[in-house]
C-alpha cells in the first residue's frame, strides 16, 4: 500500500515539476517533438495555461496517493473521472490556441492582389482573364 502512494507521489512532483517548466519557458519546450509539423501561435499564453493544467494533474496525484489510504478505490475512480476532464481541457486549450492560426489563414486566403498592389475579394473577378488582357 505504502509503495502504491509513494509512487503517487513520485508521479504527483513530476507533473508538477512538467508544469513549471511549461509555465516558465514555454511551451515549446514540452512540444520539441512536434516542432516541424506543429507550432504554436502564442508560445507564452499557451504555456501558461497548459502549465496550470498540469499542476492541477499532479496535484490532484498527490491527493489521490494520500486520500487512497483512508478511502480506497471510491478515490481513484472519482481521480480517474477528474483527470479524464483535465487531459480533455489540455487538448482543447490547444486546440484554442491553433484556431487563432486558422482564423488568420482563412482571412487570408480569400484576398487576391492584383498588378497593381490593389486587394480585391477572390470572387470579385477572374483573375486569369486580367493576366490575359495584359
């Protein structure tokens, strides 16, 4: 029993200690992998809040292992429950901070410059007929 919460609370400061990191030197930092298909918008807001969130994980370890001793398994379901939302809300403030990127490419796409530095809608003309007649 003693080794099941002592392995709690191993688990419990590495999230923690993962989430200090993200805080304070972003979150590329936790990300390296993925840096050439994935990068984020807003590296210090986005490691801030995935930080935060994996403080409350392993905080929410720590209690587990300690309240596991007195309570049992009714715990570490209820734990299990809480930590399935917060792996949940690390996806989607990802998922947040990506859409910031989206937004960007779609207003950006629908804009055509013509010859003369001139931005147009893309619907507002044929564009291959204005390189024709020129």
């Amino acid at each position: 029993m003693w080794i099941e919460t002592g392995i709690g609370l191993i688990i419990g400061v590495f999230l923690i200690w993962i989430g200090y990191i993200a805080r304070t030197k972003g979150i590329s930092s936790l990300l390296a992998g993925f840096w050439i298909t994935w990068e984020p918008v807003n590296n210090e807001k986005l490691g801030n809040r995935v930080g935060i969130l994996f403080i409350i994980l392993g905080v929410l370890a720590i209690l587990t292992a300690i309240f596991t001793i007195w309570f049992g398994a009714v715990v570490g379901k209820i734990s299990a429950i809480l930590a399935l939302i917060d792996a949940i809300m690390i996806f989607i403030v990802i998922g947040l901070d990506q859409m910031g990127r989206w937004k960007k490419c779609f207003y950006f796409k629908s804009f055509n410059f013509n010859e003369n530095k001139e931005l147009h809608p893309e619907g507002s003309g044929d564009r291959t007929k204005e390189i024709e007649k020129n």
